[in-house]
C-alpha cells in the first residue's frame, strides 16, 4: 500500500479512504475503527464493492496506523505473523465488546 486519501462522504458519520495497492489497482473502504495495541495504533478498513455497497463476504484490512506532527495519517503493513494474531486477536475482543453493548 502506497498511498492514502481520506475524503468525508455526505454522511459525516462515514469517513472512507482509498487505497493504492503495490499492484496498482485502488479500493474504496470505510474506516471501521483505530484503536492501539501497546504502544502503537492501528487501524481496521472494510473494503467496499464496486457499486460503493458493503462489503458481504466481512473481510477487512488492518494496518498499523500514524500521524505526522500535522495530522497527516498513514499506513503500514504489519510484518510479522505474530504482531497480526495480537492484533487481530484485540480487533475480535473489540467487535464482542461492541456485541455485548448492543444487547
């Protein structure tokens, strides 16, 4: 992933951002949530359709995420199979936490 745009959509509750992948090819996707791990902050994205339709199959991009001194965010890849179980692991705790307060 090379690139990052973050565009505010007509509802103010959506932000989506597009990605530019390494092979070219750029997807739409909603920002689901940011949240931290230790000492850094990621950030989990839900790819949309074409159509600009969720995305049915529940698949998600997680991302180690960063600002800059002015607020810029961006991207990187987590490398490590290990770091990506820890926080997939947390990214799981936070979807039960938001099940449970929904009941």
């Amino acid at each position: 992933m090379n690139n990052k745009n973050q565009n505010q959509t007509e509802n103010d509750a959506d932000i989506q951002v597009t990605l530019s992948l390494d092979d070219g090819t750029e997807v739409e996707c909603d920002i689901l949530t940011i949240f931290d791990v230790g000492d850094q902050d990621y950030i989990v994205l839900l790819p949309l359709e074409e159509d600009g339709g969720e995305n049915k199959e529940g698949e998600v991009y997680i991302y180690r995420y960063f600002e800059d001194e002015e607020g810029n965010p961006s991207l990187e890849n987590i490398e490590s199979d290990e770091e990506y179980e820890i926080v997939a692991d947390r990214f799981d705790e936070l979807l039960d936490e938001a099940a449970y307060d929904d009941m």
